[in-house]
C-alpha cells in the first residue's frame, strides 16, 4: 500500500472503533455491566493495535511532543504496578485500557497532523450523538432493546445511564465545535441535530457529574471563546452559537415535558438531582465522602505503586468502615468493580506518582492549547484549542464523581478526541526512524498487544459459553476466563447446590484466592467443609 495512503486507513479504524465502542454490548444479563464492558474493552484494544501497527508502518520519523515524556513515564509507573499487583488479571485487563487509550491518543495526533484531523473529529461527534440516540430510544421505549439494562435505564448500550452521560458530556465540546466550523448549511443543521439529541439525553440521564461537567466545559467556551476570545465579533459564529443555545433549551424543556419510560421514583426526580448535585450529608453524596475516605486509608497503606490497576475492589473491603452503604455483604459482588473516581483510583491502584503523572499530562495539554488560545487575543481563538481544554475539564470533573478513564468507552472518546484536536502543538523533537526501530516497535506493538487482545477475546468468548446454563458449559467459561471472579463464583455455588461439594471446592478456592477479602467464597467453603464433616 503507498505510504500516503495509511493515514486514511488510520482514519477508518479510528471511525470505525468509535462507532462500533458505542453499539457493542451482549445479551447476558447474568454479567451484568460485564456484558456492556468486555466487548467495549475488546473493540478499544482491537482499534488501538490496528492503529498504532498502521502508523508505524508508515513512519519515517518520530515527532516527540514534551507531553509523550510525561506518558511513558505514566505507563511505566502503571506496568510496575501491574507486576506488584495481588490480582494480576484485573491488572493486566486495567493496564490494557491504559495503553490503548495512549495509543489511541498517538494515532489520532498522527491522522491530524497528516491532514485529517476535520474527518476524524467529525466523524467522532457522530459517534457521541449515537450514544446519545441508544439512551433516548431505551428512555422513549422505541424499540424492544434486550441489549438495554432495564436497571440503570436511559444507559443504552452502555448498560449504565451514568456511563452514557458521560460521553455526552465528553463529546459535547467537540460536537459544539464541529457545528460552528462547519462549512455548509446541512452541516450546521446537523450539527444542531446532534446537539439536541445530546441535551436531551444528558437530561434524562439524571447524572449530576455529566451535568456539572457539562456546565463547567460550556461556561470555559462561553467565557473564553464568546466572550474574552472576541469570537461574538464574528456574525456567522455569533448567529450559530444563538442557534445552538436555542436547539439546546428547546430539548432540555421537550425532555423534561415530553412522557416517557423512565420509571423513576421521584415525582420530581429532576429538580431533585438538580438540588442533590452539592448534596455530600446523604444518599449517593454521603456514599461518595466515606468511600473517598476509606480510600484514602488504602492509597497512604500502598503510597507508590498503589494495590495494583483493578485492584480496588479486592483490598477495599479490609478499609471499608462499618457505615458505608458502598459495601452489600449478602451479594457475591459486595462493591463496585470499580471507586466512584477516577482520581482516587489512580491513586488508590497506582499510587501517588502515577497520579502526578497524570494529572501533569492533562495539565500540561491544556495549559498548552489555553497559551495558543491567549496567543491568538487578537483575532478570533482556534477553537480546536478551546475545544481541547473544555474536554479535558470535562473528563476531569467526571473523573472527579464517577469511574471514565478506568471504562473502554470514555478512554476512546477522551484521548482520541484530544488527540485529534492537538495537532496545533509544536513538538520539541523530530527524530529519524530507521527501518530497523521501525521493525522493533512493530514487533513491541505486536508482542503487548496479542495477550491484550487474546486476554480481552476470552472473558467476551466466555459470557457466550457461560450462558448455555448447564454446568458443563460453566466450566468452560472458566477455563476461557480463569481469572472471571464471577463465573468461578457463580459455578461453585451451582456446584455446591446440586450436593457436588468435591466440584465445588477447586472453583471457591480459586475464587478467594482472585478476591481474599469477599466474604462469598469464605462462607461457601465453610459450607462445603460442615457438608464434609457430616
């Protein structure tokens, strides 16, 4: 293939993976958010591999930027911390998103920089508003979805409303921008389209961090764009924003009047997560304060590499305290996979400096695009680099509330949004590729990326198997995904239950081992053992 060509490929698998991250869900409610998550994980590090193979195929040189310093460091103190951690399989898995997420990032800078970068945000706008059409046909009843999770509708294919709102909330600056640059009527309108079908299904959502990340990235484009950026000069701009703000207050008000299939408890259930969004003395707000401190305790416990990527859930119960509603001890699951923050997470799994790390490199990106912003006072800001810094504030005030970077849909979105949009940034270096490093990291991308993708492949290959429902089918499921917590768990209680406690033992054992501080496996084996001495 002539080397002019491969950005254009590049391009397609972007597109291509953000589309498909947004449909891919599984019909096997027995997992739960699994079935949501695995297949959105397997197209993450699908796209990410064939991406960062086709842009070294190409390469002649390698353009190193002052932030790629700050990522390798990142991912280095995050693979140290994968080799420390007590539960490797939820490691190795959370490390798998991490460098899919940066290799994402690489590729998308690369397609911008060769000329692309206006198809490609586009195209990813487009995706944003998909997501944002699945929550409203679950929340309209359009369709008879079995792919939907009826627990925490409007979530459509992401089985979770929060986790819809949040590339809503993600991909609202970016969708914004795209409608004000674009060059033709049908464009703008289209655009206005999308915007509304965001808004509405942000406001169904009822998720208060998408709301309130999605107020902070529009006040930032307001504020320094409209306003202090001399963008309202500009008659065309000035017109089309108006417009948008209009589209945008009409679907909130049509959202908020119009019936539909959401069944919730309330009778006023959006005031009430409106007045709730600062509420920290009750409900999931109290929840949030006392996880936060028990996690605290867990990251002073483990300072440098943190418990491990993934590995929240496995120490969190030895920090828990006894109020904390966070923690079900009848359910064979009794926390969340995951904290209630990105940030803590980081902290907590990775430890302190890889949360330095990381905040450096948002910081340092968008301080970068902010400078461009404020270079240009002039005349009218690039409103790419608005758009970079309003989605950066966006992922962190998410990250702040709710689980984003550590979920494959909301890391494709954020790095390869912020990639696309940074190719105005100067890098410090341009280094030759000889065809003999170009080979090595082929060969690298290659050797890290197969037990990602082989590793992804199984735990989505095993739900399948798992679902036959006999128990031979379960213990096939278990030998695809030995390091599935839930089908070891889940096939001892089969096992247990049908007086096979010699089958069930190995499954229980295996189980405690993945997850020594969950009181099911404990309690199963104690049953098993009084059954054996009967």
């Amino acid at each position: 293939m002539p080397t002019e060509h491969h950005p254009r490929v590049v391009l397609t698998i972007l597109l291509v993976a953000g589309f498909a991250v947004v449909l891919a869900a599984l019909p096997y409610p027995v997992f739960e958010l699994d079935r949501y998550t695995f297949p959105k994980e397997l197209v993450l590090e699908l796209g990410a591999v064939a991406a960062a193979l086709v842009c070294l195929s190409s390469a002649r040189r390698l353009s190193l930027f002052a932030v790629d310093v700050l990522l390798a460091l990142f991912l280095l103190v995050s693979a140290l911390s994968t080799l420390a951690a007590s539960n490797r399989w939820l490691g190795f898995r959370a490390l798998g998103v991490t460098l899919a997420g940066v290799a994402l990032f690489w590729s998308a800078r690369s397609v911008a920089r060769a000329g692309l970068g206006g198809p490609l945000v586009v195209g990813l706008a487009a995706a944003v508003v998909l997501g944002a059409v699945t929550g409203l046909v679950q929340a309209y009843g359009l369709v008879d979805n079995s792919l939907a999770s009826l627990t925490r509708a409007p979530g459509g294919t992401f089985g979770n409303r929060n986790f819809m709102a949040h590339i809503i909330a993600i991909g609202l600056p970016l969708l914004l921008v795209v409608t004000l640059e674009a060059r033709s009527r049908m464009g703008v309108w289209s655009g206005a389209a999308g915007v509304a079908l965001g808004t509405a299904a942000l406001v169904l959502s009822r998720s208060r961090a998408a709301w309130v990340a999605a107020g902070v990235a529009g006040a930032f484009l307001v504020l320094e764009g409209l306003w202090m950026g001399r963008l309202w000069g500009d008659s065309r701009l000035r017109t089309r924003a108006v417009r948008l703000a209009s589209v945008a207050a009409g679907a909130l008000v049509l959202a908020l009047v119009l019936p539909n299939r959401l069944n919730w408890r309330s009778a006023s259930p959006y005031l009430e997560s409106l007045a709730g969004v600062a509420n920290y003395r009750e409900g999931s707000g109290r929840g949030r304060v006392i996880q936060y401190g028990n996690t605290l305790r867990m990251a002073a416990r483990h300072p440098l590499l943190g418990v491990g990527p993934g590995n929240w859930p496995v120490f969190y119960p030895a920090f828990m305290s006894r109020d904390d509603p966070s923690f079900d001890a009848d359910d064979i699951i009794p926390t969340n996979p995951w904290p209630s923050s990105d940030w803590m997470a980081i902290l907590s799994e990775r430890g302190v400096v890889a949360l330095g790390l990381l905040l450096s490199i948002g910081g340092l990106m968008a301080l970068g695009a902010w400078a461009r912003v404020r270079r240009s006072v002039r005349c009218a800001p690039p409103l790419a680099d608005l758009a970079i810094v309003a989605t950066l504030l966006a992922v962190a005030v998410v990250g702040a509330f709710d689980a984003v970077l550590l979920l494959p849909a909301p890391t494709l979105f954020a790095w390869t949004i912020v990639g696309a949009l940074a190719s105005g940034a100067r890098p410090v270096r341009e280094l030759a590729l000889t065809p003999a490093l170009r080979r090595a990291l082929v060969l690298g991308v290659i050797l890290l990326g197969a037990p990602i993708l082989g590793r992804s492949a199984a735990q989505t290959i095993a739900m399948a198997a798992f679902d036959g429902g006999s128990r031979i089918a379960m213990e096939r499921a278990a030998v695809l995904d030995p390091g599935s917590y839930r089908i070891r768990m889940l096939l001892a209680r089969a096992w247990a239950r049908a007086g096979r406690c010699d089958r069930a033992l190995p499954h229980a054992t295996a189980a405690r081992a993945l997850f020594p501080n969950y009181p099911a496996p404990a309690r199963l084996l104690r049953a098993c053992g009084m059954r054996a001495r009967r």
